[in-house]
C-alpha cells in the first residue's frame, strides 16, 4: 500500500527494521529502541532477564589465609665466634663461626 495520502497529524517514517516506508502511527517502539511496524516486533529475550544464582552451600563460616613460604614468626640468628676472634680483623676464617636459626 502506498503511503502517500494524508492523515493529519501523521508523517511518512521507515521500519528500522526492514526498511518499509509507513505511516508514523503504524511504527511501535520496541524493546532495544528501535522504531518497527508490527510485522518486525518481537519481544525481548526472556533469557536477558535471568540472574545468577548465589551459591551459598560452600561458604565457610571463616578462614585462615595460606602461609606456605610465608615466615610467620621471627628468626632470630646467632652468631657463635671462637675465642681468638677479634672484630678489629678482616675476615673471618672459615669455620670460626656458624649459624643457628629457630
């Protein structure tokens, strides 16, 4: 049908759609904005509207945080000298001292 009559108050529009020429008063807005006659209307995707489920079955009451290679306490290094050392030298000669973490 050819659209080129006049209704007052109503102008020539195109389906966004399919691209028709029609009638300002055949065209409906649909759900994304776009303005179609009622051939190219379709509802929205109910699927848009579902939200996820909360999972609640594997929350613990409460937690430790993970401390593997993490040093919690405090070291503490003692340093054993043989009685012949002084500081006043350089270096020290090997085996004159060790080491002892806790």
């Amino acid at each position: 049908m050819a659209n080129n009559y006049y209704k007052p108050k109503v102008w020539n529009a195109y389906c966004d759609s399919c691209g028709f020429k029609f009638k300002s008063d055949q065209l409906v807005k649909r759900w994304d904005g776009m303005m179609v006659d009622r051939a190219c209307w379709e509802p929205r995707q109910p699927q848009d509207f579902l939200r996820a489920v909360k999972e609640t079955s594997n929350i613990l009451p409460w937690t430790r945080p993970d401390t593997d290679g993490i040093s919690v306490g405090p070291n503490y290094v003692t340093l054993y000298i043989d009685n012949d050392y002084y500081e006043d030298e350089p270096p020290i000669p090997p085996g004159s001292y060790y080491e002892e973490r806790t």
